[in-house]
C-alpha cells in the first residue's frame, strides 16, 4: 500500500512539474540534437556581412561565434539560446562600427584635397593678375606718339632748262612723328602755303616777284639718340616731292586766230626731294611740346611747266609746254607745338 502512494506522489509531481515547466518552441521542439550547427552556419554569414563593412568589429564579434558553434551541445535547447544572443550583438554592433570607419576614410582624403586646389588656384590667378598690368606698362612704353603742327619756310633753288629759279615758300606744317623704345622713329609730314619768287616774268608783267601755292608731303624713317619724357632728339631721312605753281592774272589779248580773248600765263616747277631732318621736342607740359626741326634736300630731279591759256565766252585753249632739268637744293626749317598721345 505504501508502494502505491509512493508512486501516485511521484506520477503526480512530475505531471504538476511539466505543467510548471515552459513549452519548448517550434523551431527548438523541431530541431533535433545536432540543431546547433544552423545556427553555427549563420553566425559565419553574418560575420561576413560584418567583415566587409567593418574589418575590425567583424573579428571581434567573430571569435566568440565560431567558440560558441565548436563547443559540444551537451543540450539541444542550449546551443541556439547561446548562439543568437552572439549573432544579434554583431548585428547591433556593426551600425556602430560603420560612421567611425566611414569618417576616418573621409577625414584622411579629404585633407589633402583644399591644400592642392587652394594651391593650384593661387598659382593660377597669380599670372592672371600680373599679365594685363605687364603688357599694358610694355604697350605705354613700345611707342611714343606725337602730332605736331608748325610753321615753316622752305627756300628752293630749282634748275629748269639751265635756267636757276630760287623760291621762297611760306606754309603750315601738319606731322606725325612715331619714336619707339628701341628708338626707331618714323615721320610724316604734309605742307602748304604760298611761294614767291622773282625769277619768273610774265610777258608785260611789271612785277618783280610773283607770287603762287606751294604745297609739299615727305615720308621719313631714322633713329631718335634720346627719347625722355621731356626732350626728344631725332634724325631722319627723308624722301618726298615739292611743288610751285605761279599764275599771272587774265588780260585781254586779241589773237589771231580766236580774235579777241582774254589771257593768262602759268608756270610752275616740280622736284623730288631726297634729304635728312633732325628734330628736337622739348617738354612744356604733361603733352604739349615745343618742337625745332631742319630739313636739307637734294632734288635729283625736276620739272617746269609753262602754259598759256586762252578764254572767251565758254571756250578755253591751252598751250603747254614742259622742261626738264635738274634741281639744285631746298632748306626747310620748322618750328611748331606737339601734343603726344
């Protein structure tokens, strides 16, 4: 009878201790003894997904996975329970790990960088600066330009036929002198005015001089010695031609042929011209220049023209005839104001 109540007491503490006792769950109840090793096999998955993103925290959290999936499961409940707490800790572990990787990475490139372009934009924009302030002090400095304007008095000597005719000429001067740094120096100039002279002698005339238009343009190329912002000295050679016309004033004149018509003589005497100048500038002011320059002249070549003209009513006759000789000499000396530009 003991027996009995002995073993009801047993068969009822042990119903009362798997009533007390948790239910095992699903995937434990269905995993057999050996039901360690997945989870061993998904601890090594998720230490790879740790290891590429963080070599460092994936080491760590690797070693006590692997230590947990070797060790025997003495309990099939036990071995899962141990092993997922491991695996959630390195996948909680490695979002930390992820910023201090990513912005070490970004903090050791991106230092560099700045110093470089600030670098190289300094090196750039340094000539960029320089450049346009050096080229517009050498374009000042290339070329210095004036424009002159100058009264002068050119006296002539031509050879016409062996015949001397001296003039005196009286004219406004308009120039361009161009001087350079290396002191090459270039001149234009172009003249007119009045001539006189008395060796021309219209028939009946009782003038003794005569008077008429002169008018003169000369190119010249030279070297200027000195070149300062208050003194310019220059010589040039020189190349142009001159020109005197004279004129006498209509008379009547009865022609035999036209009959009555009136009359008027003209004569005129041309030249080449090859010579030198020197000219010398002296400062007044910021760019007003008082300017002294004398020309001589060789006239290899000359010409004279003598014409009759005969008019009446709307009828016009013309008689020219023309001679050749060779001019002697011409003296120009001008004097003037320049203002540079």
């Amino acid at each position: 009878m003991k027996k009995m109540l002995t073993l009801a007491l047993i068969a009822c503490s042990a119903v009362f201790a798997q009533e007390a006792a948790p239910a095992p769950s699903a995937e434990t109840a269905a995993a057999p003894a050996g039901a360690a090793q997945p989870a061993a096999a998904e601890a090594p998955a998720e230490a790879k997904t740790q290891e590429v993103a963080t070599p460092a925290a994936s080491n760590e959290a690797a070693a006590p996975v692997a230590a947990e999936t070797a060790a025997p499961a003495s309990d099939s409940s036990a071995a899962p329970v141990a092993a997922e707490p491991a695996v959630d800790t390195a996948k909680v572990a490695a979002p930390a790990e992820e910023p201090a990787a990513d912005s070490s990475a970004a903090v050791v490139t991106a230092q560099p960088v700045p110093q470089e372009v600030a670098a190289d934009t300094a090196k750039a924009v340094e000539p960029a600066e320089e450049v346009p302030a050096n080229v517009a002090a050498d374009s000042e400095k290339r070329w210095t330009h004036f424009l002159g304007a100058g009264f002068s008095v050119p006296v002539s000597q031509f050879d016409v036929d062996h015949k001397k005719i001296d003039v005196v000429s009286y004219a406004v001067n308009v120039s361009y002198l161009g001087v350079s740094q290396s002191g090459f120096a270039t001149k234009l100039s172009l003249a007119t005015g009045f001539s006189s002279t008395d060796n021309i002698r219209f028939e009946n005339s009782d003038n003794d001089w005569q008077i008429g238009s002169y008018f003169e343009i000369e190119l010249g190329l030279g070297y200027s010695f000195v070149n300062t912002q208050s003194f310019t000295l220059a010589l040039l050679a020189v190349i142009g031609t001159e020109v005197d016309l004279f004129e006498s004033e209509k008379k009547e004149f009865a022609h035999a042929e036209l009959g009555k018509v009136d009359r008027r003589f003209s004569e005129g005497v041309g030249a080449l011209t090859l010579g030198g100048d020197i000219i010398a500038r002296f400062n007044l002011s910021e760019r007003m220049s008082l300017f002294a320059s004398v020309g001589g002249r060789w006239l290899p070549v000359s010409v004279g023209t003598s014409s009759v003209e005969y008019t009446k009513d709307d009828f016009t006759r013309t008689e020219t005839y023309t001679d050749s000789g060779y001019g002697v000499y011409s003296v120009v000396p001008t004097l003037g104001l320049m203002r540079s530009f």
